[in-house]
C-alpha cells in the first residue's frame, strides 16, 4: 500500500488526468454494456476538461475579476472553454442517455454484440 502512495504522490496533476483519460479509452472499447460504454465516455471528457484547466494554472494567478495587477491574473479564457465543455458533456451524455433507453425498448439488450446481431437480422 505504501508503494501505490508514493508512486501516486510522485505524478503530476497532467499525468493524472491523461492515466484517466486513457483507463476511460479502455473502457469505451472493451465494454460490451452500452451503459458502461457511455459512463467510460464521460470519464474521459471529465479527464480532458480537468487536464485543460491545470494545464494553463501558475500558483498565486488570481482572479481578474478584482483589481489585480496584471502580472497576477488568471487567464479567463480556458476556465470559460471547460466551462462550455461541461454543458456539451452533460448535453451529450443525456442525448446518449435517451438514445440508449430507446434502443433498449426496440432491441431488448443492452450489449453491444446482440444489439448489433439483432439490427442486422
């Protein structure tokens, strides 16, 4: 167990985000749930929108909102991408959401080798 701790506590916040962006590419590709599929394409947009808000972060940026000098404000612009990228994930997650309830009723299975035997047949 000591050795998961440091071997956790040595990587960097990038490393992070991009170890949980790939373990959620895994499991959009090995799962054979819809369900699980959808949940593993949410891991990654998480990962993404977390990677690119530490990516631009300098310790001691403040917001620019109050009256800060210049040299310490936090660029605004990347806060308000994740921002629109939160809402198009969760847009995207519900759209996937009622499409997977709608194959379910019509198909009766939500595993992906039986869906796609069954709209073949």
């Amino acid at each position: 167990m000591a050795f998961v701790t440091e071997f956790f506590s040595r990587l960097s916040m990038s490393e992070l985000a991009l170890g949980l962006f790939f373990i959620g590419l895994f499991g959009a590709m090995t799962q054979r749930s819809i369900i699980k599929t959808i949940m593993s394409i949410g891991i990654m947009d998480a990962a993404a929108i977390v990677f690119f808000m530490i990516s631009n972060y300098e310790p001691g940026d403040r917001s620019p909102v109050t009256g800060t000098p210049v040299e310490s404000m936090a660029d605004p612009v990347p806060q308000a991408l994740m921002i629109t990228a939160i809402v198009i994930g969760v847009s995207v997650t519900a759209m996937c959401l009622a499409m997977y309830m709608r194959v379910v009723y019509r198909y009766g299975t939500a595993d992906w080798n039986i869906l796609i035997r069954r709209m073949e047949d």
